[in-house]
C-alpha cells in the first residue's frame, strides 16, 4: 500500500523511515568508519588543530542530535502500527478479551494485575481471598470480572462489536 506523501507531516514520515533504513544498514556503518578513519589521517595536516577535532565534535553531535528525532519518528508509527495490528487481531477473535486493547493506556497497576492474572492462568493457581490456592482455569481477578460486567461485557471481556451489531442486522449468527 504504497502513497505518494502530501503533506509535510507524511514527507517527513517517508523521509525518517527512509533514513532509519539507510542509516542502519551496513554500507552507512562502513561509510561512518571511513570518515572517521580519513578524519583522524588528515590530523597531522591541520596539526591535531582545535578547529579539526572541533570538526568532528560538532559534525556527530548534530548528526545525532537529528537522529535522535528521525529514529524515535520511525519507531512511534512501527509502534503504533503493531499496536493497531493487534488491536484488530484482538477485535476480530471472539475469545479475546476486548479490555485488552487499551492495555497500553492502562495505569501500571493493570498491568501488574494482568501480568499476575496471566502467570496464575499459566501455572492453574489461583488464590482465594484467604491466601488459599486452587487449581482453575478461571481468571484470578474478580475485581476484573466485576469492572468487566459493570461495562456490560460477557465474561470475557468481550462487548457487543461493530460484526455482532451486523451480524444482528443481517440475521446472521457466527
């Protein structure tokens, strides 16, 4: 699905991926060493000057300092084009849990709940509120389950989606 970029914003996107790729490949690695390697032959020229390790000083610290932008641009949209990958991977199956998908907006606590939710489900524990563990396939987290019901999702997680809403309008079951 290749565009021609229109606005500034997608020139800039084009150009960051482009140089990311460039930049990280091995004949731009070769390149950098030979300038470096041709920089410090030419020390004896200028005398091991200030003005030449001056050169070099301030050549790569601009170069970084642009990089720096350019690499961090590529990696949010590839970020946030795997995010969405899995945001549609997590809608369209009807086991997944749809509380998932903004799992990455989710404050830390979430996260160490489901991480912990996931290691239980992994190992059959889950612990009672005693402390008492029993083996179970069932998530540990009631809290979970009672945030779940209270947005009107199925045990799951799962709302209503946009194929329910049209498979109901159809006629239709899955």
């Amino acid at each position: 699905m290749k565009t021609t970029p229109t606005t500034l914003s997608d020139r800039f996107n084009a150009m960051a991926d482009g140089l990311t790729t460039a930049l990280g490949s091995l004949p731009a690695l070769v390149g950098s060493v030979l300038l470096v390697v041709v920089w410090a032959l030419t020390g004896p020229i200028f005398n091991f000057s200030d003005t030449w390790q001056l050169f070099i000083n301030t050549t790569t610290t601009v170069v970084t300092f642009w990089m720096v932008f350019v690499i961090q641009n590529s990696a949010n949209r590839a970020s946030k084009a795997t995010q969405l990958k899995l945001d549609e991977i997590i809608r369209s199956l009807d086991a997944a849990r749809n509380d998932f998908i903004a799992l990455d907006r989710a404050p830390e606590e979430v996260l160490v709940e489901r991480e912990r939710e996931f290691e239980e489900l992994k190992n059959g524990d889950a612990h009672d509120a005693d402390g008492d563990t029993h083996r179970t396939a069932e998530p540990a987290s009631q809290a979970a389950d009672q945030r779940r019901a209270a947005a009107g999702a199925d045990e799951r997680g799962n709302r209503p989606s946009h194929r329910d809403d049209m498979r109901r309008t159809k006629g239709t079951s899955a």
